[in-house]
C-alpha cells in the first residue's frame, strides 16, 4: 500500500459505509481507534446496532498472520486472550481492494488513564491479571511482542486489563515481527528480539514503569545503568522495585514466575499493613454514676390527701351554710 492510500485510509470520516465483498455485511465507522505498523482500527456499527473493531490491514501478508492469531486464541479452551473474530473480508475502495478483519469491541478506559484516575495501587492487579494471561499465551507457543498502554484497555465489571490488539503475537523462536522501543528490551541493551517469554515480561515492567511514573523517560548513553537506578529508586514503584529489575534484566524464565513474586510482595505488604493488635492490654472501664433514687412517689401520696382534705372541709363549709 503506497504513502497516498495509506493516508487515505487511516482518515475515513465517520458515517463512511464500508461493505464486505464476500460476506456482504455493512459497517458503518463511527470513530478511529488507533492506527498501527500494521493496520489502522475503527469503532463501526452493525445494522442491528452492534458495535465492532475493523482493522483495514495495510499488507494482506499482515492481515492473514493477525486473523490466524485470532483464531488460534479463541480455540484456548475457558481462556479469553483476546478480543474475538468476528468477520475477515476484503473492501473495494475505489480501484483498490482492501483487506479486512472484524473483531469484538472491547470497551474500556486506557490503563494509563485508569491508573492516573484510580492510583497506583491497582497496578499490582494488572501485573497480576497480565502475567496470568501471558502464561496461557506462552502455553501455546506465542510471543504478545507488542505489548503496551495502546494495546490495553481496563473493562469494568468485573474490572480487568485486556488485549485489544494482537498484531505484534509472533510464533516463540521467531523474531519479534512488531514492537515500540520504549517497552522492546533491544532498544535497552537488554536483550534480543527473539520471540520468547522473557520479551514480554520485559515489556510488562516497562509498561508498569509507565504507568506507575506517568510518562516514559528518555535513554541514556548508560541504558542499562539508568533502568537500575531509576527502578531501584523511584517511589512509586515501591514496593515492586526489585520485580520489575528481576524481570527487565531476564531473571524470570516464565510469566508464573514472576506472578508468584508480585503476589508474594502484595502478601508481605498486605501483613505489614494490618499490623499487631497488642495483647493483655485492659482497656479503662467508664465510672459508674449513682442515680439516685427519686421519691416523687412520697410527695404525690401527700399532694392527693391534702387534696382530699380540703375538698371535705369545702363541703363542710356549704352545710353549714
């Protein structure tokens, strides 16, 4: 796809219909989502009101790869690893025919604006939620690749990170097919691009480090030395610090691994917290107050026979008269 097709497709307006030449299903766009090495994603709306994600692929070799890693995703049995397939077709666009996927919409806020809003200490959960997701995805012999804040999304109800994008899950051995050098190990000096584990788990802390810090900090001509450092040292990062330099140095072999030490800080944590109640300590007891006891009962029997009294002198009084 040249320049000038390429800029055309990544600026279709809202409302443009775009209809399946095989499938003949229509899709209407309502908005871009995000555009991407190997695509750009639409939010885009059924007839029946449905919403959906259609990613027009810039390469048809791309578009095959992405839709067989969507498949093989959805055939993990109770797992879900990533949104849904839900239609592959191709697009004529004026002379050109371009091809297509449809995928289920994840809605959701973007992590780092969840944890701007929410705080930090959610990012345990994620690390947790993510690593869990990525050891299933390592079972099957992938690589995520390119794992980042734009390709994750926090859903509600329950509250959880997804995937929303797959375009960079490369087959393990293989080389790294897509990434973004902030979270590639590579750009560090902390690694290659060979696709294994120890990729993602790299590119985990680095999103952490992202979200935990609120930015990216540019490298320095001591890439290695600087991660230590700023790991190490940062606050917001405490207590994970020592994780996330395990992980960015390839100390953890598997995504379980590293899942188990983050839930082992958040335990240790969580004890630290709560403390000890101190035992045998007797608590003052409140003085008692003495009431004492009233005897109205006394002075109403003597208002009433006084009463009494002087209503029989009254009568008296009026016999005589």
């Amino acid at each position: 796809m040249n320049n000038t097709l390429k800029n055309q497709v990544c600026n279709l307006s809202p409302g443009t219909e775009i209809q399946g030449k095989w499938h003949h299903v229509h899709y209407k766009i309502l908005e871009k989502l995000g555009v991407g090495a190997t695509g750009v994603v639409y939010l885009v709306q059924l007839v029946n009101g449905t919403l959906a994600a259609l990613k027009i692929s810039f390469s048809n070799m791309s578009v095959t790869a992405e839709v067989n890693v969507l498949k093989k995703l959805s055939q993990v049995k109770d797992k879900v690893l990533g949104p849904r397939l839900l239609d592959v077709d191709d697009w004529s666009y004026g002379s050109h025919a371009l091809s297509f996927y449809v995928m289920e919409y994840v809605k959701g806020q973007p992590l780092l604006s969840f944890i701007s809003t929410r705080g930090t200490e959610w990012l345990q959960v994620f690390a947790s939620q993510l690593l869990t997701d990525l050891e299933n995805l390592h079972e099957e012999g992938w690589v995520f690749g390119d794992l980042k804040p734009e390709n994750l999304v926090v859903t509600s109800n329950p509250v959880k990170v997804r995937w929303i994008d797959v375009g960079g899950t490369t087959l393990q051995g293989r080389s790294i097919k897509e990434f973004t050098d902030f979270y590639d190990r590579a750009h560090w000096g902390l690694g290659s691009r060979k696709a294994e584990p120890t990729y993602d788990l790299f590119a985990v802390s680095m999103v952490l480090i992202h979200a935990a810090y609120g930015k990216r900090i540019n490298k320095t001509d001591k890439p290695a030395e600087q991660l230590k450092q700023f790991i190490l040292t940062t606050k917001q990062l405490e207590p994970f610090g020592d994780v996330l330099y395990q992980a960015v140095t390839g100390k953890y072999k598997s995504a379980k691994e590293m899942k188990t030490e983050v839930l082992s800080v958040e335990k240790r944590r969580g004890a630290k917290s709560k403390g000890t109640k101190p035992q045998n300590v007797r608590q003052p007891s409140a003085p008692r107050v003495k009431v004492k006891k009233k005897r109205s009962h006394v002075l109403e029997t003597l208002l009433l026979c006084t009463s009494v009294m002087l209503i029989y002198i009254l009568y008296l009084f009026i016999q005589v008269l």
